[in-house]
C-alpha cells in the first residue's frame, strides 16, 4: 500500500529546494552571470500536467465511486503519478520563490520586473499542479475489502 503524501513534507521539500535554488542563484550572480530566466512557456507545461492529473483521478474517483474499480493497478499508478507531481510542483514552487526573492531587490529595472511576472505565472501553475497532485491522491482512495477474511462461498453459519 502506498503510503499517504503529507502537506508538511511538500512544505518542507518547497522549503529546501527553495533554499538550495537561492545559495545558487546568489553565487551565480557573485561570479558576474545573470540568473537563468524563467520561460511562460513553463507555466502552460505545469498547468496541462495539473489537467491531465486531475483527468486521470477525476476517471479513477468515478470508477471507485460507482464500485466498478476494474484496474486497481491502473489506479495505484494514477495515486502514484498524483504524489510524483504534487511533488515535483512542490521542488517547482521552491525554486521559483528563490527566483522570486532574487529579483525582488531589483525591481526599478525592467528586466527583473518582466522576471518577476514570469516566475509568479509558474508558481500560480505549479500551485495547481501542486492541488492536482494532492486531490488526485485523495481521489484514489480505495475502500478496504470488507470480505477479505471470509472463506470463499460467503459467511459460514453459525
């Protein structure tokens, strides 16, 4: 049984990615680079990969639901691709805060402004990325099997 992805362990790992991105990225700039820029194009890839995710849970809760669950392993692969990318967007949001907190001091210029717009679109998706992951996974709950214990034929008399 795969084990429940918690709130505070995405908290954490957006917390030391964070941190890690934002010793990077000020030694980056003390060696005399500039900071990698962040692409819109990533927000759109994060906010297709929280449809899809969410599509995927959204056909698994309706399986469950109706008690027509066919593929349980289909389902435990959806469970597990909904805390892989509750995960990864939780690494994404660190990251991104560090690049956020490093244009920040620099806003008079336009460039760090045009960053900043960037690197706050990726974070809103990877936000959603991040509730998709976690709402897939309450989704791909299954319910226990009551007669597990039970010899096959059903309850012996007694």
């Amino acid at each position: 049984m795969i084990s429940r992805l918690r709130w505070s362990t995405l908290g954490a790992i957006a917390v030391v990615s964070g941190t890690i991105a934002l010793v990077a990225l000020r030694w980056w700039a003390t060696q005399g680079n500039v900071a990698p820029t962040v692409p819109f194009l990533l927000a759109g890839v994060l906010g297709a990969l929280a449809a899809l995710v969410l599509a995927l849970g959204l056909r698994v809760r309706r399986a469950v639901s109706t008690g027509h669950l066919d593929d349980p392993v289909g389902a435990a692969r959806v469970l597990a691709l909904g805390q892989a990318a509750a995960i990864t967007a939780a690494i994404h949001f660190g990251y991104l805060g560090a690049q956020a907190a490093n244009a920040i001091p620099h806003l008079q210029a336009p460039e760090p402004r045009e960053q900043l717009v960037r690197t706050i679109a990726a974070m809103v998706a990877a936000g959603a990325l991040l509730a998709a992951g976690m709402l897939t996974q309450w989704w791909c709950q299954v319910p226990e099997d009551d007669d597990e214990n039970e010899p096959p034929g059903g309850p012996v008399p007694g």
